[in-house]
C-alpha cells in the first residue's frame, strides 16, 4: 500500500522515567522506528523526568536499556526534559508578553469552584479576577500560575490512524504553562521540546488525544512547523481492560526475563495494530520497515494474545541462525549455573532441543543434564519406577552394555537397548521411559537414542549410577493390585 507521507521525518519517543518500559510504550516507540525506516530520517530519544518525585534515574537507565534489547535504535539523545526546563519558561514569558497567556491569580478553590457554578468553559472571561483585587494580589505577592489562553473557535486535526477529530469551543479551556513555583508543565514542555526538536510526526499512544488540541493551539501560539499527529489504540489485556500488570506480564522487562527473543516481541508488537495486508506475520525488521505505511494501522483497541506471542517466539526459536540464537540464550545458560559449559558441545545440544522449546528459559533448562553431574530426579514423576522392584537390576545391566559399546551411537545405543529388552522379554519402553528420567530427570524430551548419543557415554554412565542410588535410596514396596 502506498502511504501519503513523504520523508525525511522527525520522530520522537518521549517516555517518562516513572516505571518499566510498558508494552504499549514499546509499542509506540517500534512504530516510530518503523516509520522512520520506511520514510528515512531520525528518531529522537527523549526522557520527560520532569516530574522529579516520580522520575527514577535507575528507571531512565531500565528504559534505554529495553530498548537497547528490542533493537530499537535511536538517532539522537536520549535528551533530558529537566536540562530544558529554563527554555520553557523562557517561551512562556514570551507567550505572557505577547498576551497569549495571562498571570492567574485564583486559588485552586477558586478554580474549582467557578468549574461547579458554570456551564462554561474556564477561559479568560469567566477566570479573570477584577482589575482591583487582581492588583491587590500582585502586589501582596500572592501565587499565581501563568495560563495559556486558548483561542476562540473549535480545534480540528488529521489524526493519522483516526482520521479528523474535532474539538468545539466549549470542550477547551485556558490551561496553566506555568505552576505557581515556576516550573513549566507538561504541555508547555512536550511542545517546546517537539518544535526545538524539529519533530514533523507525533505517533503516540490514545490517551494523549485530548492533550493534542491544547498542543496544536500552543504550536500556533509559539510559531513553528505544525506535525502531523497520530494517535494508536489502547493494548487490552485478556480481561479487555487496559494491559497491566494485574492480568501477567505487561513489561518489555518481564517478557525479557520470561525467555522471549527480542525480535519475537518486536514482530509481535509490530502487528499488535497494524497489518501488512494479507496473512505474512513473520518478518524480518528489513521486511517491516519495507512495507510499514501508517495507513494500514489498525484504530480499534487489540488485545494482546500471549499464545501467539509464544508461538511467534517458538518460530523465531526454531529458524534464527545458532551464532543469533546464542548470545541471548547465554544469560539464561548462565543463570543456571553453567557458564562453563563447552561452546560446541553447548551449541549441539542447542540445536538438539531448540525444535522442542518454547522459550530461551526452557531451552536453557534443557541444557542442564548435558553439563551437570547430579540431576534432581523428583520422586513423585518417578513414583512408576521406584515401586518397580525388577528395575533397578535391569537399568544395572543396560547401563554396563551401554558403557562398553563402541562406537556409542544413536544406532549401537538402540540395538543395545532392544536386545536387553527381549532377552528381558519386557517392552523396550520399559527401559526407555527410565532411561529418559535418569538422563534427562523429566518424563518427556526428544527421542531418547538420540539423547543417549548426545549426552555421551561417559555422562550416561554416570546419571545412571546416579538414578539407581536415588531408586534404591527410594524405593516403595509394590501396589498391591
Ligand atoms: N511522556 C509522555 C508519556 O510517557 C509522552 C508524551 C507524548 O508522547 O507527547 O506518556
């Protein structure tokens, strides 16, 4: 599809340090890449901690860091609004000299109150105080804030994703730029930042439509090129409420801990309100970027799927080259204690069981047996073989013909395993599901000749010494049937 939009473009994404980086506000910030991908151009990183009590240092460096991981790559910045704040205020007195906005010398009760006993909106007119008592306060130097007068007449604009929105006159109200300690509001520094900054295109998230009119009429109000505005749908959660943390993940954080590859969460979110137009999903950041036109997002509400979110991240598991694949599942390799494990053997093992695994936490977990002497087996999984008096004498003896194949491979390591059964007269299974269990300390896995190929003679020999001490250490009389 073709998009109306030309570039080059200035894009922005503005967080605020108050909390994780949320998955709506990554959202944001991979359509803005992604717009300026397609488009060309630069995407400037700013940081609104303006609000000190809420703003967080370590939050600012969580934020750039979830970024950093989803591969969302900024041009400029990051820029910190709070460097900026003697800028704004210098704009407002520009704005107060001019008459654009006005010294408000009315209590905050007094506001209240005129907001209860009037069916109009607060401007100018109904807010003033009388010349006499407006003196009188400046002169007692009473505080005041300094609000911008909003002009008279109705506020349209060309929302990008929801097309023309209209604000009547009696929907906007004059608005404080200013507090009574000076320090400039949100609205006076996001706009002063956005014309500073050159920005030419503001996608951000719906919550900030009602923000747009009071930004456009201070835009004209200051003088400078007027961006286009986009505004993209809320994320719901499965409860159809807004994503929070009260039904499951909802931080980029959170989804990185949980063993999500960074490209799977991008290509999620990507379609998470937006289509590329018939049913491709998988795609390469090159793919996106190519066919990313803000006319295909998407203006109703999504609601975020953790199904799919898996599955995309299986897919990704499964098809990444290894070299990709390895600097993310390390972490986890890691965490697990096995930070020593040797590369090739590692990265075989890797390739063995990334098919089964749905994510980097479980694939690392699977890496376990491969790199460790003693395995946690869990009697109640193992509840079928402890009351099994024959076995452990059976598992005895295919441990010895296993120990002394040549070579050990998946083919020698099967034939073994069926002869033993026969001469036995039991069913191969009978010794293949606790050979899993003392390989591998779980009930299911890949295909177990392969397992007992891969993990090697000399580990094999030693797990099955292991499980036979925890078999004989536990064993259960039989069930009387
Ligand atoms: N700092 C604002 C927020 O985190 C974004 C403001 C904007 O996009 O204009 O909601």
């Amino acid at each position: 599809m073709k998009t109306a939009l030309t570039g080059p473009v200035r894009v922005r994404f503005p967080p605020s340090p108050t909390g994780y980086l949320h998955v709506g506000g990554a959202r944001t910030a991979i359509y803005n890449d992604l717009l300026r991908s397609s488009l060309g151009g630069e995407l400037v990183l700013r940081i609104e901690d303006t609000d000190r009590e809420r703003s967080d240092e370590a939050m600012t460096r969580q934020i750039t860091s979830a970024l950093q991981w989803l591969e969302v790559a900024w041009d400029e910045g990051p820029h910190l609004q709070s460097e900026r704040l003697e800028r704004h205020r210098e704009r407002a007195l520009e704005l107060l000299e001019a008459g654009k906005a006005y010294r408000c010398y009315r209590t905050r009760e007094e506001v209240e109150e005129l907001r209860q006993g009037s069916d109009k909106a607060l401007r100018w007119e109904v807010l003033r105080l009388p010349a006499e008592e407006q003196e009188r306060r400046a002169a007692a130097q009473q505080p005041y804030v300094v609000r911008f007068r909003m002009p008279q007449g109705s506020i349209q604009f060309h929302d990008l994703v929801r097309g023309d929105v209209n604000y009547p006159p009696e929907a906007l109200e004059d608005f404080v730029i200013l507090r009574s300690d000076g320090t400039p509001t949100y609205h006076l520094s996001v706009v002063c930042d956005d014309l500073d900054m050159g920005i030419t295109h503001i996608l951000r998230g719906e919550d900030h439509v009602p923000n747009t009119p009071k930004h456009i009429a201070l835009i004209e109000a200051l003088g400078g090129t007027m961006p286009t505005f986009g505004h993209l749908p809320m994320i719901l959660g499965p409860d159809k409420k807004r994503l929070s943390k009260r039904t499951g993940a909802a931080s980029v954080e959170e989804f990185r801990q949980q063993g999500v590859l960074p490209h799977a969460l991008y290509n999620y979110l990507a379609l998470l309100g937006w289509s590329p137009g018939g049913d491709l999903e998988l795609m390469s950041r090159q793919e996106m970027a190519d066919l990313f036109t803000v006319e295909r997002l998407i203006a109703s509400p999504a609601v975020f799927d953790t199904d799919k979110l898996s599955w995309m991240n299986g897919q990704y598991l499964r098809s990444l080259p290894l070299a990709e694949l390895m600097p993310h599942l390390l972490p986890f390799v890691e965490e697990l204690g096995l930070a020593d494990a040797e590369r090739a053997r590692l990265e075989a093992a890797v390739e063995f069981h990334r098919d089964r695994a749905k994510d980097l936490r479980e694939l690392a977990g699977f890496m376990v047996p491969y790199f460790t002497d003693q395995l946690d087996y869990d009697p109640e999984l193992c509840a079928k073989f402890l009351t099994d008096p024959a076995l452990p004498a059976q598992l005895e003896e295919l441990a010895r013909r296993f120990a002394a194949l040549d070579p050990f491979t998946t083919e020698s390591v099967e034939t073994s395993l069926r002869e033993l059964a026969k001469e036995l007269e039991i069913k191969a299974g009978a010794l293949i599901h606790p050979t899993r269990m003392a390989l591998s300390a779980s009930k299911t896995g890949p295909s177990l000749f392969h397992l007992v190929e891969m993990t090697g003679q000399q580990a094999t020999a030693r797990h099955f010494a292991n499980f036979l001490a925890f078999l004989r250490e536990n064993a259960q009389p039989t069930e009387k049937s």
